[in-house]
C-alpha cells in the first residue's frame, strides 16, 4: 500500500495561499513526503524540489527531486499527515484504538537542536478520569449537573442525544419533549424532570417489595444520574473521534508562524506550546517541547492557552482557515485598549469556562471594557441556566452603553446619529437583555428586569412597554391571576384591551374557564363579555365554548335575560349551521336553557329579542326591520319541535331532512315511525287540526297489535298473550297502568291517551277513533262506546249509520230514545229531537233485513209528533 501526499502538499500549498490571500509560487525550500507501507514495516520519504532558471529568459529549465531524508513511521494505522518546512505531522491510531499525534523534526539547515526521533503531541483527555472520585453516600445531582451543563465540556448537541438515548431505554419516562429543542437552561430543566419522573417510577416499583429509606432513594437517584453521565461521555467521546490533521501558516518579517491542530468529527482542536509546569509533568513521557519557543512570537495573547472546545463545532472545516486569520487578529488584541474582539469571539462562540479565565484574569488590574466583561460573563451564566447570578452581573455592565464599543454596538447606536437620552438608552438596553431572557426561556429573570425596567423609566409610553411585557411573561410562566393584574394597571386603554383578548382567548385555549369565571372584572366587565362573545360568533359552532361560558357567567350574575339571550343565539347558529345530530342536540339544549332562564324572570320581562347573526342568510332574517320576540310559548313549540326532530334523526331519517320540514310533514314522519306521543304534543301546539288523524294511526296500530296475537272480538277486554310491541316503549308509557299482556297495555295506552286530551280536542279525538275501528270492522271497547254514547250520542249513532251498521245504530236510537229523550223528568217541550237522523235510519231500516225492528222508532217519532 502506498500513500502518495502530493494531494497533500498541494491541499497545503493552497489553504497557504487561500489565507495570506495573495497568489504565491513554490519556494524553493518546500518539500514533498510520499508515505510507503509495506508487509513489514512503513516510512515516510521527504523529497525537496531543485528548479534550475535559465538565465536568459528567466523561465524553469529543470525540476531536480532530491531525497531530504526517510523517516522510518511507527507501527500503527496512519490516520493523516502533514508537511512543513521544519516538521512532519503524522496522527495514527493504535492496536487499542486510541489516537497518537506525533511530528519529526526535519534536518533544515541553521537548525543544530534536532532529535531524530518521533516527539509526542500531548492531547487533551476526553474520559472522565481526571475528576476524583466521589464519595459513597452523597447526593450526585449537583455534581453531574455541574459536570454536563456547566463545565463546557459538552455540547447542547451531545446532551440532547444522550437524554434521547436515556428516553429511549427507559421506557417509562412520559416527560414532553418540547424543551429539548430550547437553550441550556430549558436542556437542563428538562432533564432534571426525566430524572425525577423515572426515580418517582421507580420508588413506587421497589415500594412494591417494602419501604425504601432515604439512603436507598439517594442511591437510586445516583444511579440515574451516573447513567446520563456515561450515556454523555460516550456521545462526547464519538464528537471527538479524530478525521485528520491541518496547518495554517503565515509569514511576516522572515518569521514563520502558524496554527495546527487536529480536525474531529464535531469540532476541531489546537495545538500549542506547554509551559514550564507542563514540561516538568510530562518530561517522562516527552523529550522536547511542541515547537521550540523561539519560532513563536513571544507577545501572543492568552489565546494560546485555548485547548479543545466542543463549542468549536460551529467553524466549519470548511473555513478553517478563515476562523484561523480571525484567531490570530484576536491573538494580537490587547486589552488595555478599546478593542474586544477577543471577549466579543469567546462569547460568540459560547466558550463559557475560557469567559470565566478571561474575565477573571483581567479583572482586578484593567479597567477598560469592565462593562462589556460583565456583560459577556452575564450572557455565558444565562447560557448555562445560571439565571440570577446573570441578573447580578447585567447592572454592572449598564453603566457602559455609552463609551464601551461593544455595549453600543449592541444597543445599535450609530455615532452619526443623535445620542438618545439616558433614559431612552438605558430603557432600550434593558428591552435587548429581555429579549436575550426570552431566547433562553428564563421567564423569572425577565419579570426582574421588566420590574427594573419600570423603576428607571419616566415616560409613559415604555413604562406600559415594560408593563406590556411582564403581561406576556406572566402568560407564557402560566400565571394567569397575575397577568390580569398585570393589565389592570396598564395605563393605556387600547393596550389594556389587547391584553385581555389575549388572555381569554389563552384561558379558553387552555380551558382554564374557572379562572376567567372567578377574576374579578371591575370595569372590564363590559370589554370582557363583548370579547367572549366576539370569539364565540368567530368560532367554529362545533366546538363552542364561548357560548356555554358566558352562559354561566350571567347566570352566576342574576343576569337571566342575557343568559337567556346567548343561548337563545347559540340555537340559531346550531339550528342554521347544523349538519349533524350532535348540532341538533346542542340545539335543543340550547333552547331548554333559554328557556329555563325565561322560567323564573318575571313574567312581564319574560321575552328576548330574537339575537341577529351576520352568518345568517338574509332569508332567515326578519324582514321589514321588525323586531322579532321570543317568548316562553315560542320556546315551548320550538323546543317540542326539535325533540321531535331528534327522535326522528335517531330513526336514520337525516338531520338535514328532518329540520327544513314543517310541522304537517314532521307529524308524518313522526306516524311512519308510529312515535306517538310526540307527534301528538307536536300537533296540539302547531298542527291542532292533525291531532284526530294521529289518533287515526294509533287505532290502526292497537287493531295490527291485536290481529297480530290471533284475538276474536269476544276476548279484547280480556287478553292474555306474551306478545311484545316495540313501538309501545318509543312513546313512554311509565304513566299507563300497564298489564303483563302488551296487546291490554296498547289499548290502554290508547285509552290513557284520549283521557288526557283537552276539551278542545277530546271529540274529535274519540270519533276519530271510533271511525277508525268502524271502517277496520275490530272490536269496540266498551269503554270507548260508553264514552261516546254518553257524551256524544248523535255523532256516535251516525258513526255507525255511515258504516252500515243499521242493527247497532237501530239500538243505540232506542237506548238513547228511553234514557235521554223519555226518561222521568227529562222530556218537555223544549227538547231537540234527532229527527233527521231517525227519518235516515227509518228509510235505510226499510230497505234491510231488520225492518221488522223499526216500529218501536216509529213509536217514539209518533209520541214526538202529538208532543210537539
């Protein structure tokens, strides 16, 4: 196998020319490694190429290679490698699988310090091993949070795919899932929870086999934790798996400089000198520093103390060497200066433990840019959820915003534009800091800067601004009581307004509706109804809680005409919008709470104007501009209406159908599925002349329910069968005094019925009836023949003589002749004969087999003739 590193040199060639961003032509002491690999054993072979000008026209003649030197190579797998002038950069892996970076010197000529031996790289190690170890007993929440969300050592990427990973194999834990994507702060909140939820699970498991003391919680927990810990380790560990090596370089005054390091799977790390301590530590393991001291400048910045950082991650390898020109800007930025491009690149990059070195090496001696530091440290505490120690620190750097670079680029200041007050500016800082609270989700801290916010302002305008704010935030913690405290006291009317939309419609979204019933509304209390009711009209009617709340709000008020009124408006919108049985059902309920609340308002006041709906079509609109009422009687047909249209929806004959037909078509389909009993109470309130042909329909169903069970006209007063009827359950016979046999029950059913009819109706009904049975030839109850004879004699009679019953009709004539007519003290003279009727029956009596019967009329008609 053999590697050939000329892509290499010409990758180095080019990343050289790409940073000083100038064209540049092969030195003539530039080099090329070519990598061997054989059975049994590797090495690198360093080549320098000789050019030879020709002198007249300045152009290259010949191109000599040359070896410089072999280099025998370790006896592991090359992972990538590197040239310079002065050294090899080589990064291998080992037998074990670890990563090794090693570099050679080259023998380059002025150069006598030169070991010709492979020297190490001293990486940064990414296992746990240099915490201590932990004492049994203690609780280790604290310590692992301080380890995973505070050190810097992970990222929010690696944190987020161990807590999946945690998810993931403890089923068990139901937690949302939503803070996850949020800053550092929320990653950690939401992982605190996960660990509590899964201890509580677990407790209540183990609780099963007997009580756990708290010892043995604390153990529990500590083993949740420590796993989080390795589930992140070993996602840190996989981000850092090394890919190959890079070099950046730059010339200046005949003085070499550069940048190496490594690139990883995530990030990249950097390569840099030990000092003196170091040195001493490491000496067994290495035999000389990186690089000599001498060949780096000696007035670089602290920057070159940086070692790997996952927060890295966010320069692309890509651009390597742009962030690399970027650094060594930074390297040279002195901090007594108004320069803080240094502390502006750390807090950018969110490099929260080298903030802290930063701020404190230089706190207690330079005074310049003091604002902005605490301002960076403020901004690296509210990354890592260490909220109130950034509430601490941000006062401190307000003093600032008007001299300090960074604080005025932050507050956007142009120095051509016209400063701002200093209340303006610091009112506008305070709104950038609220803003960066938000981003994290540390809703606490900004109800303290709105707080102070307010404290330092005078004008009106951003004190409801800052009171504007405190409303939201209070809405987004949940604290619903204090947000319409908050808006109460804003002073301006229109923001007052807007603020109590949005908390109705947030408390009807979040169904908190035992909220919006208790807050008291002083003052409000006609812009909060007009905003409930807006929402309800705006809502979709299928699931609308608008209407059902305020409802109750004026009930709870004594308000029973506006109660009424609303639900009265909820029923015209079920009623025209309706599309389903469920519409129709929250239509009558609609109609039986307006009409309960009309119920008990005194009976002048107990009406409502009809509500008027945009919705409407103009068909359904009441013409003429007329103002339409609505009174109880109106409500009682409407609401008998609608049952009935329920009743028949349940039968399958369509909502749509069922609530366009009138009264007359809805009684008939009422009687195709024999539902009695409504039908009647319909009919009496909106089709009285339909009440005779329902009792029509119900005769012929008690002679089917007779026919059905064999009887003979000598037994129906009598019946004893097992039959079941099922229309007799449809039409609620819990006041009929019902038998065993349920042929009996339908007449008495029927019997039941004609007794409870008013005395408008109660004729018609009874002949309606009896003609019925009559054209059906059944069997005449008793009953209903001694109620008729009794009660209406003459139509019984002619009942009969219309259907040819000559011989009943012939005897009734008689009885009623002897009993009404002839009986001690009931004839005079002025007694109203039948005598038209008696002349029909004589003349149908002589044309029949019984005439022999008729003499007995005629006796009574001659005694009527001489009385008369």
């Amino acid at each position: 196998m053999e590697h050939c590193a000329y892509g290499s040199l010409v990758a180095d060639v080019w990343l050289r020319n790409i940073c000083q961003n100038t064209p540049k032509a092969v030195k003539q002491n530039s080099l090329l490694a070519l990598y061997f690999s054989f059975q049994t054993f590797s090495e690198f072979i360093v080549i320098r190429p000789e050019v030879s000008y020709d002198s007249s026209t300045g152009a290259i003649s010949s191109v000599v290679l040359k070896t410089q030197c072999t280099i025998l190579a370790p006896n592991n797998d090359l992972i990538d490698f590197k040239l310079s002038d002065e050294r090899l950069w080589t990064l291998w892996c080992n037998a074990e699988g670890e990563t090794q970076a090693l570099f050679y010197e080259l023998n380059v000529e002025g150069n006598e310090n030169i070991h010709n031996v492979w020297s190490p790289v001293i990486l940064e190690n990414i296992s746990d091993k240099e915490h201590q170890p932990l004492e049994a007993g203690i609780n280790l929440k604290d310590v692992y949070c301080n380890r995973i969300f505070q050190s810097g050592i992970f990222s929010d990427t690696v944190i987020r795919k161990s807590l999946l990973m945690f998810n993931r194999n403890i089923a068990s834990v139901t937690t949302n899932s939503s803070g996850m994507y949020s800053s550092m702060l929320r990653l950690k909140r939401y992982a605190i929870t996960c660990m509590e939820n899964q201890l509580q699970i677990e407790c209540v498991s183990l609780r099963q086999n007997g009580p756990l003391d708290e010892d043995q919680i604390q153990e529990i927990s500590n083993g949740l934790w420590e796993k989080f810990y390795l589930y992140c380790m070993q996602y840190r560990f996989e981000s850092s798996r090394p890919i190959g090596l890079f070099i950046c370089e730059k010339e200046q005054k005949n003085t070499s400089f550069f940048n190496a390091g490594i690139i990883r799977e995530k990030y990249v790390s950097f390569f840099r000198i030990c000092d003196g301590v170091e040195v001493a530590f490491f000496a067994p393991i290495i035999y000389d520093r990186l690089w000599p001291i001498e060949n780096v400048l000696k007035e670089e910045h602290e920057m070159m103390l940086l070692q790997q950082h996952p927060n890295l991650f966010f320069v692309q390898r890509s651009n390597i060497c742009h962030f690399t020109t970027s650094l060594r800007s930074f390297s040279t930025d002195c901090p007594s200066s108004d320069d803080f491009l240094f502390g502006e690149w750390l807090s950018k990059n969110e490099l929260h433990v080298h903030i802290d070195e930063y701020v404190r090496l230089l706190c207690n001696w330079c005074q310049w840019n003091s604002c902005s530091r605490n301002f960076i440290k403020a901004m690296s505490c509210l990354a890592i959820g260490d909220t109130f120690k950034a509430l601490d620190l941000f006062p401190l750097s307000w003093k600032g915003i008007h001299n300090e670079r960074m604080l005025k680029k932050i507050l956007s200041q142009d120095e051509k534009l016209p400063v701002i007050t200093p209340y303006a500016s610091l009112s506008a800082f305070h709104l950038k800091l609220i803003r960066l609270f938000r981003k994290y989700g540390a809703h606490d801290g900004v109800l303290k800067l709105v707080h102070s916010g307010i404290d330092n302002t005078l004008q009106p305008v951003q004190q409801t601004m800052f009171q504007s704010i405190e409303f939201s935030c209070h809405v987004d913690l949940g604290h619903y009581e204090e947000a319409y405290n908050t808006l109460i006291k804003n002073c301006e009317p229109a923001r007052k307004k807007d603020c109590l939309r949005q908390l109705v419609c947030l408390l009807f979204a979040v169904r908190r509706l035992d909220i919006l019933l208790d807050l008291p509304y002083y003052g409000l209390e006609e812009e909060f109804t007009s905003i409930v009711g807006m929402s309800a009209r705006s809502a979709d009617i299928s699931d609308c809680i608008q209407y059902d709340f305020l409802y109750s709000f004026y009930m709870n008020k004594k308000n029973l005409r506006k109660s009424a009124i609303i639900s009265y408006e909820e029923c015209m919108r079920n009623c025209f919008e309706c599309s389903s049985l469920n519409h129709l059902n929250r239509y009558f309920n609609c109609i039986m709470k307006c009409l309960n609340s009309l119920s008990v308002t005194k009976e002048s006041y107990a009406w409502i104007d009809c509500p008027i709906i945009d919705k409407i079509e103009a068909s359904h609109i009441a013409q003429d501009d007329k103002i339409e009422i609505v009174d109880a009687k109106r409500l009682e047909e409407q609401l008998i209406t609608v049952h009935c249209a329920l009743l028949l929806s349940t039968k399958n004959e369509g909502c749509k159908l069922v609530t366009s037909l009138d009264a007359t078509n809805l009684i008939s389909l009422m009687l195709k599925q024999k539902l009695y009993h409504s039908a009647m109470k319909l009919a009496r309130c909106r089709a009285r002349s339909m009440v005779p042909t329902i009792y029509e329909h119900l005769t012929s169903s008690c002679i089917e329910a007779s026919s059905s069970a064999n009887f003979t006209a000598s037994t129906i007063d009598a019946i004893e069968d097992d039959v079941g009827i099922p229309w007799l359950n449809d039409n609620g016979v819990s006041d009929v005094l019902s038998v065993s046999h349920s042929v009996t029950s339908v007449w008495n059913y029927l019997r039941y019925a004609l007794d409870q009819e008013e005395d408008t109706l109660v004729i018609d009904a009874y002949l309606a009836v009896f003609n019925r049975i009559l054209s059906r030839c059944a069997y005449i109850p008793s009953w209903l023949k001694n109620w008729c004879f009794e009660n209406i004699p003459i139509q019984f009679i002619r009942a009969y003589l219309r259907h040819g019953r000559l011989e009943e009709a012939y005897e009734y004539t008689i009885e009623l002749f002897r009993t009404n007519f002839f009986s001690a003290g009931r004839f005079n003279q002025h007694t109203i004969f039948p005598l038209t009727m008696c002349e029909y029956l004589l003349y149908e009596l002589d044309n029949s087999s019984i005439h022999d019967k008729k003499k007995h009329l005629e006796r009574y008609l001659r005694i009527i003739e001489v009385a008369l």
